[in-house]
C-alpha cells in the first residue's frame, strides 16, 4: 500500500446483502500500478462488518479496514477513511453499490495522468430497482448522441442543468478536494464534492458503462419518499446558493424552487416558495417595490 498511485474508498453502513459484490468488484480491477483499498464500516446492525473484516484479514498487504465501536455518520464515516488515504487520486465505490468493468480504474488513471487540467472524471453506470428487480438508465444519455465519441467534457453548468453522475463513477484528483469543505454545509452531500472539484479543474465523463447503483429503501436517497426528497433538494440548492452566490448555484437554486413548487402536495409550501422565487429576480423585486411605492404615494394623495 505504500506510495499508492491510488486510493479506493468505499464507506459502509448496514449494507450486508452488497457488500461482498462491492468489495469483489474492486478485487476485481486489472491495473499496473499501486492501490491502497480502505473500507470505513461505521458500527453496522448487520453482518456488514463479519464480511469486510473476513476480506481484510485476506488481503492485508491491499485493504485498509477502518471501524469503531459506535456509530460516527455518513460524513465523518467518509471523512475519517480519507483522512488515511495517501494515493494521489481517490475513488468511490459506496458499500451498496458495484463496479463491472475490470478495466474502468486503469481507464481513468492513465485519462488523468495524461491529462493535468482535469480534476476529476466520471463514466456511465445503470440504476437497479432492488425492489422490483429492473435496470434503469442513467440521467446523461443525452450527452452521447454519438455513439462513437470516448467522452465528454463536463463543465459546471451542465452539472447543474441534470444530476448526471453518482459517486460510484468518480475518480478524482486528492489535491483538487479540501477535506474542510464539508464541515461548511449543513446539508454536505456527494454534490457539493463535485461542484467544488469542478471549480478546481475540468470534469470528464466516459462513454462507457462501468458499475451499478443500487436503489433500496436503505439508501441515503435513491429510494426515499418524495415528498422528503423535495424537502432534502430545496435545503441543498438553498445552502449551497447563500454559501457560494454566483450564477450557475443561483440558476439550480431557481430550477430546484420551480421543481418543488411543481410537486410539493402542500399549498402552503409551494406558496412559500413561490415568493423565495419571486424574490431570486432582482428585476421583480424591484418591479414590486416600485408598485408598492407608487400605490403608497396614491393614497397619500
């Protein structure tokens, strides 16, 4: 594991019927250079932490296993296994998810080794609906109206106009992410990584299929209620705008407003935020001040 050329983090929690194709799946990489493998289990219920520890006592020279004896969260879960990661570029491969190309990591190493503007790179993956046993496609397809092309480049406007990637698909450059950039969000999720790795360097997404996000009911959000999905979106683009005001946060935090107003059951919710919205635009607030003055001085008169 000393002087890794990269470290593979997979964070878990409660993920006993996925681990085992998850760590399989890393095992399973075909690469010609160092990788250290660090496993974060934080306190599982289940046998989540019997099944990683069997493979950590496998592979010593390769699997870092990290874990304690309650529980510390999702963030200070993965905080604490970055803290211990040394190769010069990290990727993710969260507990319940998978990886099934051998070849993705070597693909995307030697893309950033050749490539020092990039900060970090993704690829396509599918979604699988544990609960009704159906594949879905990922959310970029419309990226790769040619079938021929490698990849593309992804900017930061794009990654705000459709969530197109998920954590299980990253591979990016350790120096391009402060670790403290968490601790600035109360809401900090996988997004707020890429948003700031896509401020340090370009992004790169491939054209090729390489693993499997499984959707469950055990998910931190892929099959949530969606009424509580709405809530966690509109408290994400909120925090994220006020933290880092510019135009690209400004226009998701407007396009969240527009989705929850849309779908929120509550009149009263999609009421509230309606005027939010009505107050993002300047040139409106303006309008309505003006009005609100000149019907002043009308009744003064």
């Amino acid at each position: 594991m000393e002087n890794s050329l990269l470290s593979v983090v997979t964070v878990t929690y409660n993920h006993e019927p996925y681990i085992t194709k998850t760590i399989e799946g890393v095992l399973s990489q075909q690469i010609n250079f160092p990788m250290e493998f660090i496993i974060a289990e934080d306190c599982s219920k289940d046998g989540t932490r019997a099944i990683c520890n069997r493979y950590a006592l496998q592979y010593p020279s390769l699997i870092k296993f990290i874990t304690s004896e309650a529980n510390v969260g999702a963030i200070e879960n993965e905080r604490r296994a970055m803290l211990v990661a040394t190769g010069k570029y990290i990727a993710f491969c969260e507990g319940d998810d998978y990886w099934t190309d051998p070849l993705k990591l070597q693909k995307q190493v030697d893309f950033l080794e050749a490539n020092p503007d990039y900060s970090v790179c993704f690829h396509r993956y599918r979604n699988y609906d544990v609960e009704r046993e159906i594949f879905r496609e990922d959310y970029c397809g419309w990226l790769f109206h040619d079938r021929k092309v490698e990849g593309v480049e992804i900017t930061i406007g794009q990654f705000f106009q459709t969530w197109i990637t998920q954590p299980l698909t990253m591979v990016y450059r350790r120096e391009s992410f402060d670790l403290s950039i968490s601790s600035r969000y109360k809401n900090y999720r996988d997004m707020h990584q890429i948003y700031h790795l896509l401020l340090a360097g370009k992004g790169y997404i491939f054209a090729f299929d390489g693993g499997v996000r499984n959707m469950h009911g055990g998910g931190m959000a892929s099959m949530i209620d969606k009424e509580k999905s709405l809530d966690v979106i509109f408290d994400i683009s909120r925090e994220l705008y006020q933290i880092n005001k510019n135009i690209y946060t400004k226009k998701y935090y407007e396009s969240a407003l527009q989705w929850c107003i849309n779908d929120y059951r509550s009149p009263s919710k999609r009421f509230i935020l309606s005027i939010r919205l009505f107050f993002l635009d300047k040139k409106l607030k303006r309008l309505f001040e003006n009005f609100f003055k000149l019907m002043h001085k009308n009744q003064e008169k």
